[in-house]
C-alpha cells in the first residue's frame, strides 16, 4: 500500500481527490494538509511515500515546501498538483525535487501512473506540461524570461505578485526583510520592470497563475 499526503488550500478539491483515488486500491490517503507549512508538519510526524502537493497556496506555497521537505525527508516522493499547465511553475517545481506534476482535471489512471511511477524511483509529467518543458528548451522555444531565474526568485516573484508584502514574505521564507527586498529589485533587474505593477503584468502575459489553484 503507497501512502500519500494530500496538499490543498480547497476542502472540495481535497474531497474530490479522495473520492477518486480511495478507488485506486493500493493507494491510501492518510492525511490531508491546507498549507505548505501543514504539510511540512505533518512529513515530520508521519513520513508519507508520496505528497499530491498543490503548487499554488498562499502562505509558502507548493514549491517553497517541496524544497523544504526534500531537504530533510529526501526519500518522500512530491507529485505537483496544478490546474494550470504554465511552463515555469512547473519547471520551478520540478527543480525543488519534485518527481511529478499533473493537472487536477487529469484521467483516474493518470493519477494512479503518477504516483505509482513516482513511488517506483521515476518520474511522471503529464503529456501537455511535458510538451511545453521541452519546447522551451529547443533552441528559439518559447522560453520566457523567468527561465533565467532561480528557485527562490521564482518563489519570491509568485508571493510578490500575490500582494505579499516583504514583511510576510520575509516571515514565511524565514529570511530578512532586506533579504527579501534585494531579491525583489534583483527580479526587476533581471525581467528589466520597474515596479511590481510592470512585474505582476509580465507573470501574467507569460501565462504565469498568480490565483490560488
């Protein structure tokens, strides 16, 4: 039996997810979490095999806490859990140590492959992410300009853009708030924005899901 973690901030997601994967029969869901932080927590008390993690919370989000369980609890296997299919989260992601990432609309057996691949060593991308990984890495792709940054000026842009400011960022990343400011002004140096107005607008023409999902 594959024990997993469920991560999401929706009860109703959570409640549907159940339903689909208590038919899977090898499969058992023996904890549900709203938040990164939870789900940190609760990996520290129960050591799941796998976490179905939803990328996008507020708080520290989805790819905050896969960096932070992966680090201490590297055997846990992390599947993504998205609504949408928007190339650098789940780059971003995939870096943290995720194996995984699906879509929340996908097929039953998708997610049973996902977490039975992931469970076995490898790793599972739906088709439609996967498709858009590789085109952004072909030569003249649709790579975006945040494929130049890092994991945490990723994780930093997404809070920003969500309307966190430095002092809650600050707080959730445990990191200082001039930390946290030299990393804003490093993202508007490196996207060439001026404020957060100009960057939340490029996150959002790049496809970039800055709502909760």
């Amino acid at each position: 039996m594959i024990t997993v973690l469920l991560v999401d901030d929706h009860e109703i997601v959570r409640e549907g997810i159940k339903h689909i994967v208590r038919d899977l029969g090898d499969v058992d869901i023996i904890g549900e979490a709203q938040s990164g932080e939870d789900a940190i927590e609760y990996v520290r008390q129960h050591k799941p095999d796998v976490i179905l993690m939803d990328v996008n919370m507020q708080g520290i989000g989805g790819i905050e806490a896969t960096r932070k369980i992966k680090k201490t609890f590297p055997d846990v296997k992390v599947i993504g859990l998205t609504v949408h299919t928007d190339t650098p989260s789940a780059a971003s992601l995939l870096k943290a140590g995720a194996m995984g990432y699906v879509t929340k609309g996908c097929p039953v057996e998708e997610i049973k492959t996902a977490i039975e691949t992931v469970h076995n060593g490898g790793r599972y991308v739906a088709a439609e992410i996967a498709q858009g990984l590789a085109l952004s890495l072909l030569p003249g792709g649709d790579e975006t300009p945040f494929s130049k940054l890092s994991q945490r000026e990723m994780q930093v842009m997404m809070m920003v853009t969500r309307g966190q400011s430095i002092q809650e960022i600050s707080d959730l990343l445990c990191l200082s708030p001039k930390t946290i400011s030299t990393y804003r002004y490093r993202l508007y140096e490196k996207l060439e924005v001026d404020n957060d107005v100009e960057l939340t607008r490029l996150a959002i023409r790049h496809g970039i899901s800055l709502e909760e999902g």
